[in-house]
C-alpha cells in the first residue's frame, strides 16, 4: 500500500496560497505607486509540475522532498493582461486584485474544509479500530 501525502500535498497549496495573498497585497498596497508593476504568481499546478521535474516526485518518505520553502515563483503583469490601470501609471487594477483575493480565499477555504474531513476520516478509521 502506498502512502497517503495529502497533509503534505495541502500544506504547499496553503503556502503557496500565503505567497500569492502576499503578492496581492503588496499590489494593493503599491497601486498608487508611479510605474509600479503588478505582480502574480504562477499557478499553483505549475509550482507541482516544476517541483515534479527537479524531484521527480518519486519518494519513499516525506523527508526525501528537498524543494526549498520558498520555491513559488512570481511573474511580471503584462500592462496588456491588466485591467484599467490607474491615472499613476501603475499596472494595478484594484477590481482584478480584489478578485484574485476572493480566489485565494475560496482556494484556502476549499484547502482547509479537504484537510478537516480527511482528518475526521483518520480519526475514525483510528477509533474504530
């Protein structure tokens, strides 16, 4: 029987949740910023896919993972993938940040709801016996 990652699985999407939320508001914040760029961070299926190539996934214990902590890399917002931008000259559009805020909360919700019913699963399979 193989083992069951998924504490580990959900663990690097809340990480990289917490980085693109990071990355979201410090483009709010810096919306008025004269010639600031927005930026996003790639998506999440991409992180596992780069992170797939260098480790090559195949482990037998969760220590054999060695992607570093801060491996969810950011990308530049074309001014042409922007929506309005503001009168600064800054590649921010507050509606799409807002957005992507909502993604990142819906994704972290969706997350955290997985992670409780598998451990309630866990936890009866466990008393059960």
């Amino acid at each position: 029987m193989t083992g069951v990652y998924l504490f580990e699985l959900a663990s690097k999407q809340a990480r990289y949740l917490a980085v693109r939320q990071a990355t979201i508001a410090s483009n709010v914040a810096n919306a008025n910023t004269p010639d600031y760029k927005a930026r996003d961070v790639v998506p999440f299926s991409e992180v596992m896919s780069r992170m797939a190539q260098t480790t090559g996934m195949e482990m037998t214990a969760s220590a054999h993972m060695t992607a570093g902590e801060n491996s969810i890399p950011t990308k530049a917002v074309s001014a042409d993938a922007a929506w309005d931008a503001l009168d600064t000259s800054s590649s921010v559009s507050l509606e799409q940040e807002m957005l992507k805020a909502g993604e990142v909360s819906r994704d972290h919700n969706l997350n955290t709801g997985v992670v409780k019913a598998f451990h309630r699963m866990l936890m009866s399979a466990v008393r059960s016996g």
